[in-house]
C-alpha cells in the first residue's frame, strides 16, 4: 500500500462510513459551511458518578415502536460527570472523501461512484449486486424457508450453482476456514470444492485432533456424504482419569452496557447476572444444585455472583465450562473486586484464582475444564455443520445416542425449573432440538421491534439472554412481567449446563462400553 493510501480498522469502518456520508450530504447541500466531523462515544477509562444512570433513559412502546422515555431530571448536574466523548474524524473522513481510503471499494467504485451508484438503483427501482464472498456467511437475506424468497439463493445462482447445490455446505462453512473469499474468487464456492492443499497443515503433540484435522474431516466427509461421527475413545478416555468427582457443569449469563448502573463503574464493564451448576456424581445421579439469577434494576451483581458460585462450587470435584468465556468473565471480576472496597474481596479474589488460569500471572489448582476443548480435540460429527457451539453439539449427540434417547425421552426429569420434563420428543421421526422445544424468552414482545432496539444481539442464537436482561434493566417493565422473564432465563440457562451433563452422559457411556468390550477381549 502506498503512502497515499488508507485502510481502516474493521472496527470503525461501519461507523466512520456512515459519518462519512452524512458529512458528504451536508458539504453538498450548505457548501459555504465548514463541517466538523465528530463520533460521541461511550469512554470505557471513565466512571460515573452517580447511581440509577441507566435509568434515566427507558425504552418504551411508543405508536407500536420502540422509543427511548427520559425519566426524571435530566440535568448536567443529575447525571453527574461525563462518561461519553467526542473524537474528531476530520482527517479520516477527509481520506474517505478524496478516495484514498482502499479498505472500502463497492464493484471496483470509490466513495462518491458508490453514492451515485445507489443513488441511481433507489431512483430507477434496480437490485443491487455485491460481490459474492464469506461475508455471505452471514447474509441476512438468507432463508430456508420455501414460502419466503431469498437474496443469498438469487445471488449465488448467478454464480452458476443450481437449485439443489444451494442446499450444500459453502466454503465459508469450513469451520476455522481463513481463505473463503480466496476461494470464492477462484470459483470454488462449494465446501466439496476444497481439498487438502487449501489448508494450513498442523498437528498437536498430544494427539488430539488439530485445527487441520478437523477440517479435513469436514471436507473428505462432506465430499463422500459421509455422515458417520468421529470419536476418539481412546483419547477421551485418558481425559475423563484425569477428573475428580463430583463433576460441576456451570454456565454464565452476561452482558455489557454502555451505561453504567451504578456509581464508580464504567461503560461495557463486565455484568455477570445469571448462572446454572449441575453436578454429576460418581455413581451417576444428576443434580441441579444451583442457580442465580439478578434482575433487581440498577443491582451491580457481580461480588453476590461469585460469592454464590463459590458457595455453589466447594472445595471439591472438577468444574466444566463450555468454551473460555466463564474464565474470561472470572478474571475481569477480580479485577474489579481488586479496585473494591468489598471487605471479603481477598477470599473471593483467592477463589477465582483457583479455578481459573491467567497467562502469565496464575494458574489455579482447580481451573476449570473447557468442555469445547474435548469437542474440538475428540469429536466431530456432520450434524454440527462444522460449528463447535453448544446449540449444535447437543443436537447432533442426541441423534446419534441411544443411550441419551432412552434415558430423556421419558418424563423423568426434575429440577428447580422443570417437573417430570421429558426432554427427548420425535417430530416427523426426528428428535427435536430441546432448546426449540422452550416457549420463547420474548413470547409477548414483537421481533422486529426487539431488532430494531438491540440490533448488535443476536437475539435467536445465544444473544437472548442479555437483550432480555437489557430490557428487565432498561424498560418499562412490571414486576409479574420481570418474574415471567426471569423464569424463563432460568430454564434456557439450566438447559445449557444439562447440556454439557448429556454430552458428558453420552461419552462415558460409550467409555464405559469401550472398557468393557476391551476386557472380554
């Protein structure tokens, strides 16, 4: 890239753009004004100064839309020290209007082509088109439905794929997979275009399987439609020696807010307000020990979290986690409880340290277990398209476990939130996803209203909790209204801990087979 070239930072680019073309439209209508381009944005070295902030501002309904009501006083002096800030984008939005901004290119046009680009499609009524590429992966106009049309469809059957083709894995499907738009641009845009010169080669030294493992395995099998499952027992059966009994499966609810709820603390700091802990014993029963949950408005929960979670925990057994983000969440609380005033912080800031890791500064005795790990190390089955999330995994091991099938599709189960639950239920044959099987979060809130609010959520795929979080904090909202959605937090949560407790049922099951077959042999 030459000297008089820019690229911005993937971060800001959306935002810059978007100030970029308000900035273009005024110079163009009041040319004899000197415009000053400015971002006001939430400043996380900041702390508030005063309680109830996040109150002042409430969502309400207002003509069947969302609206922000100001509650209260409002003055410079009631909302107390300024936790926003300007930064002046002169000099970048100056780049971006003289074109030398190459990080941004529609169909090979700059900056001012562009606008008059989608100026002219607006007037005259045409389609768009863009360039195919992995950002497709997560094209919003993509629908499975077959009463409802789809954009993704249109697009890439102006590739050349046909009708069924569409119905297989893209090469932005490959799990981990860097080079899709590489790919893509060289016409290979199925994933059984791809072979094994199109990965990175590398291999653990403990034998599990290795990012290039994986993807192989996602491309010769989707290549021979193999859907058969890949389980290293072996491998597996060294990892569970190593666990002490009793097992803890927790699972956390988080969020982080521009505005802060309470005195001292800064915009997008850590709130951890909900977690789930089950507990497998030695001789197999399964517990639902414990739960928590805060939706007191304006509570900062964090320092009741872990003391719950501490209590929860004890001193014994191996505790789970599903992916880093449990560990992530622990370490920013201790730093926060570091700069408290909390007068338990040095036994709470010991506890987290025992059963988390931090690079370079300690690794707990006790730290817990990414059962994600053992996924991505052991396993891999077609089913989960390549995704390693929990709401993928789940799904696929109960289509594949008799063990699981027998045991979750009879009423059998009893927790906090469920009674005589029957988890395992066949539709048209097939088993049913347990997480579709919940009334929704949002059962009397409209979705487009939802994603108009809270639109950097996903609200159907994992973001649920904190945007129903966001809204017991940040709405109108009754107390029977509150009690209802926390309820129904409490049963999402409780299902993803009991989901690790079924991946883990499955495999020791199949361990335990294992076992016994080699010592008849």
């Amino acid at each position: 890239m030459s000297k008089d070239q820019y690229k911005l930072k993937k971060d800001w680019k959306k935002y810059i753009y978007d100030l970029s073309f308000q900035g273009y439209v005024l110079r163009n209508a009041m040319p004899a004004f000197n415009i000053n381009h400015f971002l006001m944005c939430a400043d996380k070295n900041k702390k508030a100064s005063v309680d109830g902030l996040n109150q002042k501002f409430k969502i309400a309904e207002l003509n069947n839309r969302f609206a922000v009501d100001i509650t209260g006083d409002v003055s410079k002096k009631s909302l107390g020290e300024e936790i926003l800030t300007k930064i002046n984008c002169n000099e970048a939005i100056s780049i971006i209007h003289e074109e030398k901004e190459m990080g941004e290119r529609f169909n090979g046009l700059g900056f001012v082509g562009a606008i008059n680009s989608f100026s002219k499609a607006l007037t005259d009524d045409t389609p768009i088109h863009s360039n195919v590429g992995g950002k497709c992966k997560n094209c919003e106009f993509r629908a499975r439905e077959d009463d409802k049309a789809s954009g993704f469809d249109d697009y890439f059957i102006k590739t050349g794929l046909n009708q069924e083709e569409l119905t297989e894995f893209f090469v932005f499907d490959l799990w981990n997979f860097r080079s899709a738009d590489k790919s893509i641009s060289n016409g290979r845009i199925l994933l059984r275009d791809l072979d094994l010169t199109d990965i990175k080669l590398n291999k653990n030294d403990d034998g599990s399987l290795s990012s290039a493992d994986r993807q192989t395995l996602q491309i010769e099998k989707t290549k021979d439609s193999d859907k058969s499952v890949y389980l290293d027992i072996d491998g597996l059966s060294r990892k569970f020696s190593e666990f002490t009994y009793p097992l803890h499966m927790i699972d956390f609810e988080t969020c982080m807010t521009a505005i802060p709820f309470n005195k001292n603390r800064s915009p997008y700091e850590q709130i951890a307000f909900q977690f789930s802990h089950h507990i497998i014993y030695e001789d197999g029963r399964i517990e639902h020990a414990n739960e928590y949950i805060n939706n007191t408005v304006g509570f900062f929960p964090n320092f009741e979290f872990v003391r719950k979670l501490k209590d929860a925990l004890g001193g014994v057994g191996s505790i789970f986690m599903y992916s880093n983000h449990e560990n992530s969440v622990l370490c920013q609380i201790r730093e926060q409880l570091n700069e408290s005033f909390e007068a338990d912080k040095d036994e709470l800031i010991h506890f987290i340290e025992d059963i988390t890791i931090k690079k370079g500064k300690w690794s707990g005795k006790r730290k817990m277990i990414d059962l994600c790990e053992l996924v991505k190390g052991y396993y891999y089955s077609p089913l989960t398209g390549g995704s390693n999330s929990l709401k993928f995994v789940l799904p696929a091991i109960l289509k594949e476990s008799k063990f699981l099938k027998e045991k979750y599709s009879k009423p059998i189960y009893n927790s906090k939130n469920f009674k005589n639950h029957t988890w395992i239920k066949l539709k048209d044959g097939e088993v049913q996803d347990p997480y579709k099987t919940l009334p929704s979060i949002f059962e009397d809130y409209d979705y487009e209203n939802l994603e108009l609010v809270f639109s950097d959520s996903d609200i159907a795929n994992g973001g649920a909790a904190l945007t129903a979080y966001s809204m017991m904090q940040f709405s109108h909202m009754s107390d029977k209204e509150r009690l209802k959605m926390s309820e129904a937090l409490l049963r999402y949560c409780e299902l993803d801990t009991l989901a690790m407790v079924m991946i883990y049922e499955h495999w020791n099951h199949l361990i335990q087979e294992y076992i016994k077959n080699k010592d008849v042999a």
